[in-house]
C-alpha cells in the first residue's frame, strides 16, 4: 500500500472532571488526510483545504507528529500529507490533535504497523506540545484508540481504553470566537484546596464506573468539575445558561470541551441528544454569537481508513 486516505476524529478533552486525563471521540466530525509514501525522505505537507495553516513540516503539527514517527521508524523514505482541515483551530474539539493523530496513524498502516497504540500516541503527542505548548494525550489518545480513554500515567506513559455505552451521545456547540489552548492553560491555577482534590477525583472514578456499568445516572452525577471549569467558563459567552438549558431538558451533563469555547452535553439516546442541541441553539440565538452544532454518537474506532 502506498496511499491511504483516512477519516481523523474530533474529540471532547477532560469530560468535566478529568483534566489532562479524560477524552472521547465523536463520530459526526473529523478531518479527512490523504498520506502516500515517497521517495524523497522526510515529510512534505503539499495541500490543507478548509484553513489557512502553515506547510511548513516544523510549523504544522501533523508534520511535527510525523516527523517523530519517521525517526523511530527507519524507513529510508517519507511521506506527502495532504488535509481536507474540517475542524476549526481554536474550536476545543481536538482540531490539533486529529491532524496529529491522523497522520502517525496513517503512516504507521503504510509501513505495516511497526508500532503500537500507544507508541502512536507518544508520536501524536509531539504534535500537541507543538499547538499548546504541553504534550498532553487526552485528544490524541481517544483519537487513536477510539471511544472513550484515560490516560493513568504520563510518566510512564499508560493509556487505557474505557467501554462506551451504547446509547451514549454527545452534543456540541461551537461559538464562533477563538480561545488558544496555550492562553486557556495559563489562567489555570497550580494549586488546589485537598477538598476540591477528594471530589474531583471522586467524580473521575465515578465516571469510569459508570462507563463500566452502563449507568447513565452514574455518569451523569459524575459529569462535574469543581476545579478547571469555574475558571475557564468566564471566557465562554452565555457557558452557564447554556449548561442550565441543556440539563433542563435531559442531558446527563455538560462542561467545557477542552479549552473551550466548545460546550458539550452527554445525552442518552438521540433524541434527548437533539432536544439538547436544540436548547443550545436557543441560547446562542438570544445572544447573537455564530456557531457551529453537531450531534454524534461516540466513535469507537478513532482514526479509520476511509479510501
């Protein structure tokens, strides 16, 4: 194989309580990357439509995530990456990270998968620093693994892949203002209170257990983040009658989709989903803000190959 055209997920990062940690796929959005083998080694990135974002291979993240690949992999060649860009920069669902995981994912199936998973992550990862200015894995793994994953460790690195109930599905709304995750990561603070702590990471391994245990009502009790999202909210026009709208109407939970200002509820079953979506469309039709909307079931299979 010297060509392969893959579909690149969009992902929801922290899912309320797992900063740095929680991440999940979604289905309805994503980048499509078209990756060949060449001769000439290196990476070229030669075509992105749909944004305006560097060639360069050390300016753009899919050649820097690339690029680390190539040099574990001791392939004598290289690879073109062209980007069908459908994920907005800036919008907090996982524009960097789908361009970085795509391409390591694509390149590892042309060379006949040398590496793993979890290698790829590592590979992606680079990609991210590069965007961020911080190798964080809670986009890019779900990226690559599918559904929804957490990232136990960084040091060393463990990624680990948690069930998706089946009737689970998100909703996003992107409001057409742009927040910089490198900015949205320094109004953070360093320390918290030991009470914060206890009911964050309560909220954590309560998420996963329902995750496990196909209890909607688990998750959605869980669905809270008593430590980044106060903070990170105030950037976010209209972010708590949003959040109220969507509850009021029966999603489990919404939070801050990353950095933001992407908002996203979870939903069990479609049509809770769409009256979701509904409820967040009114609210940003009040306030006067253009945004983008989508509704998708959670990807379980991450990166895919499409052609």
């Amino acid at each position: 194989m010297e060509e392969i055209k893959v579909f690149c997920p969009a992902t929801i990062a922290n899912v309320s309580c797992g900063f740095d940690v929680l991440g999940l796929a979604l289905d309805a959005v994503g980048d499509e990357m078209t990756v060949r083998k060449t001769a000439k080694k290196g990476i070229a990135i030669t075509k992105i439509m749909g944004q305006d974002l560097p060639l360069e291979t050390a300016k753009n993240v899919s050649g820097v995530a690339g690029m680390a690949l190539l040099e574990k992999s001791g392939y004598q060649g290289g690879f073109e990456i062209e980007i069908d860009k459908k994920i907005k920069p800036g919008s907090g669902i996982g524009s960097s990270a789908a361009s970085s995981a795509g391409a390591v994912w694509a390149m590892n199936e042309l060379l006949g998968k040398p590496f793993s998973n979890l290698e790829l992550v590592k590979f992606a990862m680079q990609g991210e620093k590069l965007a961020s200015d911080v190798a964080h894995a809670d986009n890019v793994a779900p990226a690559i693994y599918g559904g929804f994953t957490l990232v136990r460790s960084y040091d060393p690195l463990d990624v680990i892949s948690i069930p998706t109930p089946s009737e689970l599905f998100a909703t996003v709304i992107h409001p057409q203002i742009e927040i910089k995750t490198s900015d949205s990561r320094k109004i953070l603070k360093t320390n918290i209170t030991l009470e914060k702590g206890i009911q964050q990471w309560g909220n954590v391994g309560g998420l996963i257990a329902g995750l496990f245990k196909n209890d909607y009502d688990l998750i959605g009790r869980s669905l809270e983040d008593h430590i980044v999202e106060p903070i990170r909210s105030i950037l976010i026009p209209g972010f708590d009658h949003v959040k109220s709208s969507a509850m009021g109407v029966g999603a489990l939970g919404c939070g801050i989709s990353g950095s933001g200002p992407s908002i996203f509820a979870l939903s069990k079953g479609e049509n809770v989903a769409q009256r979701v979506a509904e409820s967040m469309k009114e609210v940003y039709g009040t306030i006067g803000i253009p945004f983008d909307i989508h509704i998708s079931k959670i990807n379980t299979e991450g990166v895919k190959r499409i052609a």
